[in-house]
C-alpha cells in the first residue's frame, strides 16, 4: 500500500469515525443522527467505488485477500448473519465454518474480497455489532415470549435494515460514478469494473473452498424483527488466514431486499 493511498484511506476512517461518534451521540436528535449516518454510507460507497477505479487504472494496487473473523456468542449465528450481510453489500464474499472445541460448537466466517473492501466491511461489523449490542440491552421481549427468541429475531430485523441501506448508498454510488465517466470507452465502464471485481473474487473463495454450498434459510418465532429493523434503519453505517482442516463449510448468504 502506497503511502497516498494510506493518506486516503486514514483521512475516510477519521471521518466515518467522526461521524460515528456524533450520530451515538446521546444529545443528538433523531433527525440529526440520520444526517450523520446518510453521510457516512456515502462516505464508506463512494470510498469503495473510488479504490475499485483506481486499481483497475492501476493493477496490483489493491488486490484479493481473505480474512477469518470468529463469531463468539451468545447469538453467534444471528451475528454472522450481520457479518456475512454486510460483507456482501461491500462485494466481499463470507463462508461460514463449524468447528468443535472445547465441547462447543464455534463459528467463524472466512470473508473473501479485495483488501479495501475488506477494510470498509471491518469498519463497519465492528460498529454495527456494537450499536446491536446496546440495541438488545433496551429491548423488551412482550410478556411471556422466551428471551433468546425474541433477540434472534430482533437481530434478524437489524440485520435486514442495515443491508437494505447498504445496498442503496452503493447503488447510488455506482450511478454517481458511472454518469461521471459516461465519456469514457465501456472497456473502463464502473459496472464492468466492479464487475471483474466480484469475478476474482469467487475465483479465489472456490480456489479454498471448492465443495462450499449454499447456507438454509432460517426460521425464527421471535416477535422481535420489527424492533430490530426500526433499531437497524437509526444505526450508523459508517462505522491471517487461519487453516481449519476438520472445519465444516458453507458459503453464507442473506434474502436481498
């Protein structure tokens, strides 16, 4: 990484921090918080659009890496849901491993995706997992509804949120990018770009894991989704390979809204 491009990328990160830091704010209003927020999804798109441009006018600029991101619990299935859905929308690609030790079962997700993405996709998790954390802690389950379900359920609708919103700033990124280059030859067009990008992606996830499959959906009974999806739309979205031979493996996905 070239030290302009560290410039870059730590100048995002302070300001998507920044931003973080006022959208949590409690003294922040309601409408203020979402100010925040819309800003820094742009921030965090328009980044991952900028870096995609670059390497493809500059190739071995940014490239394909992997890294393994254990899941702990409680709810660690519903948090790799979170996970895997976030790091789809930021055109990283997640499989899910089952190992037992200690005589419990752990989880961990294996994200694939160029090394920019996966930086935005860090970022992101990280604050996300937390504004989840504190969102369940002031949560109430209706009378009579067992915990554990309700919170599952909470987390699904946080996690549907966020990615439904992730999906849009990237989207409108790519249409912002694309009408500033409508000039240039569609060899250097922002879809096929982005497009090679997701290639070598895949590429790479069925180099380690050419048997992987495609993970079930889950049902859950919580009543907790539309708590989790409201908590989910406030959210601010700005935010070593490790060898498992006996793991099983599955490659992670979520519905797309």
């Amino acid at each position: 990484m070239t030290a302009t491009t560290d410039t870059v990328t730590d100048l995002m990160l302070t300001k998507v921090r920044k931003l973080l830091a006022k959208a949590e704010d409690p003294a922040a209003t309601a409408e203020e918080a979402e100010t925040y927020t819309a800003k820094a999804a742009e921030l965090v798109a328009a980044y991952g659009i900028d870096q995609a441009l670059l390497a493809h006018a500059e190739p071995g600029r940014d490239r394909v890496g992997d890294r393994v991101v254990t899941v702990d619990a409680p709810y660690a299935q519903d948090k790799a849901e979170l996970l895997s859905g976030v790091a789809s929308q930021l055109r990283c690609q997640a499989v899910q491993r089952s190992v037992w030790a200690d005589g419990r079962k752990q989880l961990s997700l294996h994200l694939f995706g160029f090394e920019s993405d996966l930086l935005r996709a860090e970022v992101l998790y990280t604050s996300l997992l937390l504004q989840a954390t504190h969102g369940l802690t002031r949560a109430r389950a209706p009378f009579g509804e067992q915990l554990a379900a309700f919170r599952r359920s909470w987390l699904r609708g946080f996690t549907y949120a966020v990615i439904t919103r992730l999906a849009g700033a990237e989207d409108r990124a790519r249409e912002e990018a694309e009408a500033a280059r409508a000039d240039l030859s569609d060899e250097s067009s922002v879809a096929l770009v982005l497009a090679d990008r997701t290639a070598e992606v895949s590429s790479t996830l069925r180099e380690h894991y050419p048997r992987v499959r495609q993970a079930r959906a889950r049902t859950l009974s919580g009543s907790g989704l539309p708590q989790g999806w409201a908590a989910g739309q406030r959210a601010d979205l700005g935010g070593g390979r490790a060898d498992l031979p006996a793991a099983t493996a599955r490659q992670q996905t979520l519905p797309q809204h």
